[in-house]
C-alpha cells in the first residue's frame, strides 16, 4: 500500500511539474534557482563566475581543489577561468582540468540563466543520497557536501531560433568518495554559429564536448557523442539507467555501470568492436574490457554505435 502511496505521490508531482512548464526530463535535475539561494554568472558571452571558494576541497584525480570556476560555456573549471567557446577534443595536456556536462558556444546574453551554489542543507544531501543509493546500493553513500551548477534554458551564440539547453553538474562527498552527477534536461543544440553551427538548428560545425580532463594525456573520460551531432541525444543516454543522468567517481576515476575503454563508456556486458574495420571484437566485464581478433559475419555490417562500433545484420528482403 505504501508504495502504491508513493507511486501516485510521484506522479502527481510529474503531472504538477508539467502543468509549470517542466519538460519531459527536467525531474532528473536537482532544486535550483534564485529561490533555492543560488547565484549567478554574469548575462555576458564567454563569462565566468571567477574564482569561487569551497568550504570544503574537492578530490578530482587524485588532487585536492579548494576553489573553482563556473564558466558560461558548460565547463567547472578548477585551475583558471575558461572562455574558449569551440571545444578542443580530449585528453588536453598543458594543465586543464575539467568537468564539463556539456562544453558549447552558450550565449546567456541571447537566453538562460548560469546557476550555482555550495550546500550541506540537510534536506537536500538527503535526496543525492537516496538517489546514490539507487545508482550504487552497494556503496551505502551519505552525502555531507555538493556543489550545483545549473545551466538553465541557455541559448547558443548567434541563435535564430528558439532553442535553448538545460542541463546541471553536481560535485558531491561523504568525506571518503568524491562524485560527479551530471544530469540533462531538454537538449536542443550542439554548436554555436562561432564554432561553424548553422544559426537555425543549432547542430553541425564542431559539436559541444561532455566529460572529464584532468589536464594530462592520461587521464581523461568522453561521454558518448561527445563532440558528434550524437550528442544531442545526451539526454535520454545513462550509465545508471536513469535517462538523462550519468554518474562518476572522480576521486579515483571510475564509471559505474560499465568500463572505461579507450576514454570512453563500454556497457556492462555488451559486445562492441573498438575500430571501424570492425575487426576487433571487445567485451566489458566486472568492469574491466577484453578483445579478440573477430571481424563481422559477411551478413553484416559495421556501423558506429555509441563510443565504438556494432556489427549489424543485415535486413533481408522480400521479393
């Protein structure tokens, strides 16, 4: 009875939330906004929020940080402010060190509002719990810290359209783990004018960039799609299977859910092959990929597929 309770609960709320004007997906964002005590980034192309000071230092490859930057262009920063609106593929080697949900050419002069804020509100960490405790029940995570930053409804420079993104990056800490949660509301663009995006669409040119760099050519994570027009599809993709919202230890870099292969995402379980030639076939399991030499049946064909390649039967037809 209590869960049937709970169910009709939640629902209502959805049906609450899209009669205020959430969309589809908005659920997986956490509370934001200047009701919630965030503040803002300056209305300015390529802004930053400056150096913002942490209560507490955050763990990130292995280095403690005690400040970081939010910049306009989807990127946490933590050694220096970043304006670069095109993003540069990863890994990047002179000292940068991201995260990044979803690194375009965001012009909030154009449209949308830059948010963040640091918390211990008791309610809230309350919240990143249970939902760790649904993504990773093993680990028994109780949040004491987070960090939000919240890109809401913000165009892309040089718009004619309407099309805007909303998406928010969450660090957060029990005191011995240290996470990334980055979660993806309605996503309609990829690329601004300035980085060869077509004004009305918002796609083509150099496509937006999301995932990790630790400022070495080592250590570094692509999410799937990350500068592809595949990107655009960010919000219905997870490694936790929650659609929108994918989940990253940060301290000692692990993506649960899957491996990382080559700096990218391989699904728990799933066959995949690593090259285009399609003549390598690779497995994820218990977290670590293992690879023979297998090439597709002359029945198929070889086909992008996520972060690496797919044999794909072909349909027969007929006559």
């Amino acid at each position: 009875m209590l869960r049937v309770t709970s169910l009709l609960l939640l629902l209502l709320v959805l049906i609450s939330g899209f009669e205020q004007g959430w969309t589809k997906l908005d659920y997986v964002l956490y509370p934001y906004g200047s009701d919630q005590g965030d503040e803002k980034t300056p209305i300015e192309d390529d802004g930053t929020s400056g150096e913002v000071p942490l209560s507490k230092p955050f763990i990130f490859y292995g280095k403690k940080y005690n400040s970081l930057y939010v910049n306009n262009n989807g990127v946490i920063s933590f050694n220096t402010a970043v304006s670069q609106y095109t993003p540069d593929a990863f890994p990047l080697t002179s000292g940068e060190t991201f995260v990044t949900p979803f690194w375009g050419d965001v012009d909030n002069d154009l449209g949308g509002i830059v948010f963040y804020r640091e918390t211990t509100d008791p309610s809230l960490l309350d919240q990143i719990s249970e939902d760790m405790g649904k993504h990773l029940p093993n680990l028994h995570y109780k949040a004491t810290w987070a960090f939000f930053a919240t890109w809401d409804k913000v165009a892309y420079y040089g718009s004619a359209s309407k099309k805007v993104n909303t998406f928010q990056a969450v660090l957060t800490s029990d005191g011995f783990h240290y996470f990334a949660i980055l979660n993806y509301g309605d996503i309609n663009w990829t690329t601004g004018t300035a980085s060869d995006g077509d004004p009305y669409t918002g796609t083509g040119g150099t496509p937006a960039q999301a995932g990790f760099n630790s400022g070495d050519d080592t250590h570094y994570f692509n999410i799937p799609g990350s500068r592809t027009n595949e990107v655009l599809n960010i919000q219905s993709t997870s490694n936790v299977n929650c659609p929108g919202r994918w989940v990253f230890q940060v301290d000692d870099f692990k993506v649960p859910g899957g491996c990382v292969f080559q700096a990218k995402f391989a699904k728990e379980g799933e066959d995949f092959w690593k090259e285009e030639a399609c003549s390598t076939k690779c497995t994820c399991r218990d977290g670590r990929v293992s690879c023979v030499e297998e090439v597709c049946p002359e029945s198929a064909t070889c086909e992008a597929s996520g972060s690496f390649f797919t044999c794909k039967i072909k349909e027969k037809i007929c006559i």
